[in-house]
C-alpha cells in the first residue's frame, strides 16, 4: 500500500493544503463536489480554499488496498456537522494521482461552497 497516500489523507485532513499537495503526482486529478481540477499547483490551491471552510475534521475510518486508499471522516462547516470520503489512488511509483473528495449533506457543502466561491 503506498505511503503517501495515508500520509496526502492525513494533512488534508489536518488542513496543511501544501504538504498534502506535495504528495501528488504532478499531473493528478482531483474530482471535487463541484468539478474536477488537473495538477498538483491547481489542487493545491483549491485544497487551500477547502481548509478555510472545513473545520475539526476527523478521520473516522480508512481503508488500504493496493493502490486505494479511502477516509471516511467528520467535521463542520459553518457549524453544521459534515460526514465526507476522501479516496485515492496511487500510480505505479505510489504517488497520488486520483482523488476524490465527497461531503454531505448538500445544504453545509453548498454554504461551504458559497464561501469559497467555487
């Protein structure tokens, strides 16, 4: 199971956009709640904006297998409580090429969104 990939899930998590960022391959793909966005420099900087709307989010459980990596986790936007998915998928040197990012329920992920004007 590649290590970035628990350790991109973990700061993400923890908010730190640049380092999470920096375990990307340079041309990954992230699929966000609204749209996709190609390459680490244009991720980082959604995953930026991401951070200051996400609070206290907290890994509930991961998952590992061959090269995917899901994180189910919990947090607040604006207050609200939030349950989301963070998966992977890591290419064949184990850097991160494909991620995902799934939050609920719509009406905190909107007023999330509103925020950061995605």
């Amino acid at each position: 199971m590649p290590a970035h990939a628990r350790r991109l899930i973990d700061t993400f998590l923890a908010g730190d956009a640049s380092a999470a960022a920096g375990l990307l391959s340079p041309d990954a793909c992230f699929h966000s709640p609204v749209r996709d966005y190609f390459g680490a420099d244009q991720i980082e900087s959604v995953w930026h904006a991401v951070s200051g709307v996400v609070h206290n989010p907290q890994a509930e459980s991961i998952y590992e297998h061959d090269d995917e990596t899901l994180a189910f986790f919990s947090g607040t936007i604006k207050a609200q409580p939030i349950a989301g998915v963070v998966r992977t998928l890591s290419d064949e040197s184990g850097r991160v090429a494909d991620i995902t990012l799934m939050i609920r329920p719509w009406a905190a992920l909107k007023a999330g969104i509103a925020d950061i004007g995605l």
